[in-house]
C-alpha cells in the first residue's frame, strides 16, 4: 500500500488566491484548465453522496469530483497507473535505453507561438532520428520500439521543450525474428554525437519548409526571410543537445521510468514550499543542474508564478506520448506477440478491467465504502450530483 505526506502548500492554493482574470486572459482554453485546477475537488466540481446504510449511524458523506485535467498535480495517479499497466503488457525481456532531444533556447519564442506545429516537429524529428539509426545495418538494422514523451518545463519552471525516449536494445527483423543491439563503445545504441547532428538537419529543414509556407513566423512578425535566415545560420552552427542515461534495467527499470516521466506535471504541489498571501509569492523547490544538481529555492510573484505554469499547459487534444517502430499503435500487439512466440515466450493476454473501488483500495488504502463514523463497510451510494457535463481533460 503506498503512503504520501501531505503537501506544506499546492497550486490549486495559489490559483485560488488569485482574483479573476488570472493567467492568459487571451487563451479561452488556458482559463479553462486553470479554472478547472482552481475548483478540483470542491463542491464547483459536483459530488457523490454517500449515506451509511446502518440505521444507528445514517452518516453523510459528500465525495468531492477531481477535475481529471492532465496537467493537475492532485489528479492522474489512476489514469498513470492504468497507462503503466497496458505498457507492461508491450514489454519485451530486452535491455531499453533512455535519451533526450532537446530545443537550443534561441528556438523558444518560435515555439512559444506555434506550440501545436512545433511540438509535433520535435517528436517527428527526433522518432525519425532514432529510426534512421536503427535501419542502418551498421548500429542495428532492425525496427526498434519507441515510445516518446514531451516535457516543456525546466525546473524553475522556465519553457524548455525537450522529449523524452525510450529505445529497445533491439529490434524486429523479418518474420518477427528479434535482434539484439550490436555491442559498441558508445553509451547509447547509437553515437550521440552523430545523432545530435542528423536530428538538428531533420528538425531545421522541416523549419524551413514552415517558415517558407508562411505556416510558421518569426515573432517580430512577417515572413521576414532575411530574419529567418539568420536565425537557421546561427541554428545549423550550434551543437545540438542529445543525450543518453544510463541503460534501463530491462521491464522493471522501464516502469520505473514510465511512472517518473510519463504522467508528470510542470511542478508538482511537494515542490511548493509556502504561498505568502501578505507578500503574494510563492516559494518552492528546485535542482539546479548547472549548480552540481544542488537543491535550491526560488520564490517569485503570484502571478509570475502562474505565468511560468501556464506556459506548460498544452495546447487542447495534443497528445504528449507517441509510440512508434514496432510500438505503433495499429497492429502492435501482434507484432509483439510474434516476437514473443519467435522467443518461446508467454504471449501478452490484454489488460483486465479492475474497478475504480478495487484500484482504490488496492493504490492508496482508500475504501470508500467504510463509514468514517462507525467504521462499518456500510456506506451506500445516495446520489451524484454533476453540475455541468465536463469536457475532454485539456
């Protein structure tokens, strides 16, 4: 059963002591997410009614609705713990790799302004570099399984697009015959160097097709060919960031990265340390890697701070995990089941369905027919009250 401390301080604290408008007033779907995170888990939200059905006690208990937004730190175990569950069910006995693709800073404002085309450019830059690598007989010559994941926060809470990739130490060739990754003097699969310099040719050429189809603009506004020049010159000659940890630790080592990674909001609320109402700031925590990965704290303004915040908020229906190789969605648990049966292994059987009161129970401890009153498995469920159908979760 997992256990948590609770929280000195959280951001829904700070949203709710912010009078409205808060945040980009300009962006109808960023007041919806912020007002969504400030009303999680108030009566805002709707509830469960719930009435212990022992005619000695008759306890009332109002169950509050989380706003299940994706970029709440209060919601989404569930929903990770689920997602970690269907990836266990794809993974193969292999060693995995972790790397990361990061942005140079210069390309920042261009992606702060075309945030949907953009992010959609680095995770196709950088799947397609790990793709070509691996088709090289000389790194593997194999179909790898990727899967991907978006983070655009630093740790001070600065816009610092970069993703996140696990690679299998192999890949699939044929008929579903699995190759093992050649061994190799580099830290990765393949040379990071080399990566760097193909990934950084993928993503400025794909650039400046936007920037040609007017697709994307430079901020000053306009084309500005000449300005869009100068900036793919200075881009094309810097050293482009691509860099490998250390190898996953085959399945077990994988899942511990899944729940690190993938589910994981811009600051969660134990990294918030105070929100002083008299001084309206907030203070939290930080790593500051350029500082020896030193613990440190920052504190800022309010509305500084939910500016930080909201810069991290993705655009609505963007998908912020991809998988691709032999992890792509159509047809994947075939191909991994033929792997699995080329490799005299069990076949993946599917996920079972466990209910929400199950999973409860189960994660957290959490039993939410026990009455809090008699402590009595007596607590029936009256009525649901739902103030307005809530949408998708941003």
């Amino acid at each position: 059963m997992l256990s948590y401390t609770k929280p000195r301080a959280t951001l829904q604290q700070v949203l709710q002591k912010q009078h409205q408008p808060f945040g980009d007033t300009t962006n109808l779907h960023v007041q919806k997410v912020l007002q969504r995170l400030r009303t999680c888990r108030t009566p805002s939200m709707g509830y469960h009614v719930y009435r212990c059905s022992d005619d000695d006690c008759g306890h009332i208990k109002y169950q509050y609705h989380s706003c299940r937004d994706r970029h709440c730190p209060n919601c989404g175990a569930v929903k990770k713990q689920e997602w970690i569950e269907a990836r266990m069910q794809e993974l193969l006995p292999v060693k995995y790799y972790h790397v990361v693709f990061t942005l140079p800073h210069e390309l920042n404002s261009l992606v702060m302004g075309h945030r949907r085309l953009l992010y959609k450019l680095l995770f196709e830059a950088s799947s397609q570099t790990l793709l070509s690598f691996a088709k090289d007989p000389q790194y593997l010559g194999a179909l790898p399984g990727i899967i991907s994941v978006l983070h655009t926060w630093g740790q001070s809470l600065s816009f610092h697009p970069h993703i996140h990739c696990i690679v299998s130490g192999g890949g699939i060739v044929g008929d579903a015959e699995w190759r093992h990754a050649k061994k190799n003097s580099y830290r990765f699969l393949f040379p990071v160097k080399a990566m760097s310099i193909v990934y950084r040719a993928k993503f400025l050429e794909a650039l400046q097709h936007l920037i040609d189809t007017g697709e994307v603009t430079l901020p000053a506004g306009g084309p500005g060919k000449a300005d869009a020049k100068q900036l793919l010159d200075i881009l094309y000659k810097k050293d482009w960031i691509v860099y490998a940890k250390a190898p996953l630790a085959g399945p077990h080592g994988v899942i511990e990265y899944l729940g690190r990674y993938t589910h994981k909001v811009a600051i969660s609320n134990h990294r918030i340390i105070a929100v002083n109402e008299q001084e309206n700031t907030v203070a939290f925590a930080y790593k500051d890697y350029a500082d020896g990965n030193k613990q440190k704290q920052m504190t800022l303004d309010s509305k500084e701070f939910i500016r930080r915040f909201e810069q991290h908020i993705l655009p609505k229906g963007f998908t912020k995990i991809r998988t691709y190789g032999y992890l792509a969605n159509r047809n994947r648990r075939n191909r991994i089941n033929a792997v699995l049966a080329k490799m005299k292994l069990p076949l993946h059987k599917g996920l079972v369905k466990i209910p929400m009161q199950v999973r409860l129970l189960e994660q957290y401890g959490i039993n939410i027919t026990l009455c809090p009153c008699c402590n009595k498995n007596t607590m029936e469920l009256l009525m649901v009250y739902q103030p307005w159908k809530k949408g998708d979760d941003g």
